[in-house]
C-alpha cells in the first residue's frame, strides 16, 4: 500500500494535459482506476476525466489515418480489470471503431482478449456454460507492451497451462489481477 500511494503521488503530481501521447493519458487513467478501486473509492469523476481526454484524443486525430487504439485499450484493460465491464464494452466499441486492422468478426484485434473475459464472465453469472464453444487458446495477438505482458496475456487464455508457470510470471511483473483471471477461466471450463 505505501508504493501504491507513493506511485499515485508522483503521477498525480504531473498535471495530465490533454496533448499528451494517448497512450500516456490511458495509463494514467488506467492507473487512477486501479487506485480508486484499491482505496474502495468511486471511480465517476476518473471515468468522466476518460471521456474529456477521448474527446481531446478524437479531436486531435481528425480524419488522419487512425493510430493504434492505445488509450481505448489501457482504459478497457483497467474497466475489465476491476470488474466494470459495462463501461470497459464502451471503451471496446469505441477503440474498434476507428482500429484499421481489426476487419469483420474474423481476425484477431487488440480486445479480444478482453472481450472473451467479459463473456466468461456473462456466461459464468448468467447461466450455464455453452459446450459448444472451443477451449483453445485464442489466435496470438501482439499487444504494444512488453514481451512479459503479451506472455502473460497468451498464458491467461490458455486453459492448458500450469499455474506455477503462470503465478511465476505474475510474481515478476506484479500483475496479480491476471492470476485471478486465469483462476476464474479455468473454474469456468
């Protein structure tokens, strides 16, 4: 707890402008949810910040060519994260929106990932597991963060894997939330 309150104060001691890099400004609001949801507090002023800077973000990329959904994806990552996932859909939809790779439903995109623990989780709460979906580990992404996060990603969808090798990784990384992602998947199969 005192370096999450020491890492909360050097960051809130930066004044967050909105012609920041998005992928600066989604961290640092991935950040701030995590906090508030670590302290048990609201998260609405945090969301409503998110919208301003979307705003800002859209703004500044205008009819240009669309860059990677990066502060879509750092702020879905949190929502999912500490169980808000209504609002993480949001941020979903809108980083699809305009993500030039992502084609149809068939290839891979920077969510889905997200999206499948979203639906295990719908499916877990809302009723019986559907026996015709396939248990293998989805087709391998790679994220714009470093190789231990894309490892723990692929690691998290893989219902195969080991939970020493996994509680291992999230040891080094200190991801501890993905540990109970995987958790949660493996009980839902």
């Amino acid at each position: 707890n005192a370096l999450l309150e020491k890492h909360m104060a050097e960051l809130l001691a930066i004044p967050a402008h909105h012609n920041f890099p998005s992928h600066i400004l989604g961290r640092l609001i991935a950040a701030r949810l995590l906090y508030a949801h670590a302290n048990q507090e609201p998260i609405d002023r945090i969301l409503t910040d998110a919208t301003r800077f979307h705003v800002a973000i859209m703004t500044a990329r205008g009819n240009s060519t669309p860059s990677f959904p990066d502060f879509e994806l750092a702020v879905c990552e949190a929502l999912v994260l500490i169980n808000h996932h209504e609002e993480a859909v949001e941020y979903i939809k809108k980083g699809k929106s305009f993500y030039t790779g992502f084609r149809g439903t068939a290839p891979k995109h920077p969510f889905s990932f997200w999206e499948g623990v979203i639906n295990d989780n719908r499916i877990h709460h809302n009723g019986p597991t559907d026996l015709s979906r396939k248990n293998t580990m989805a087709t391998a992404y790679t994220y714009p963060q470093n190789k231990r996060y894309n490892h723990l990603l692929l690691l998290c969808q893989n219902p195969r894997v080991r939970p020493a090798q996994l509680a291992s990784l999230v040891k080094e990384t200190g991801f501890i939330r993905f540990q109970h992602l995987y958790t949660r998947k493996v009980e839902n199969s």
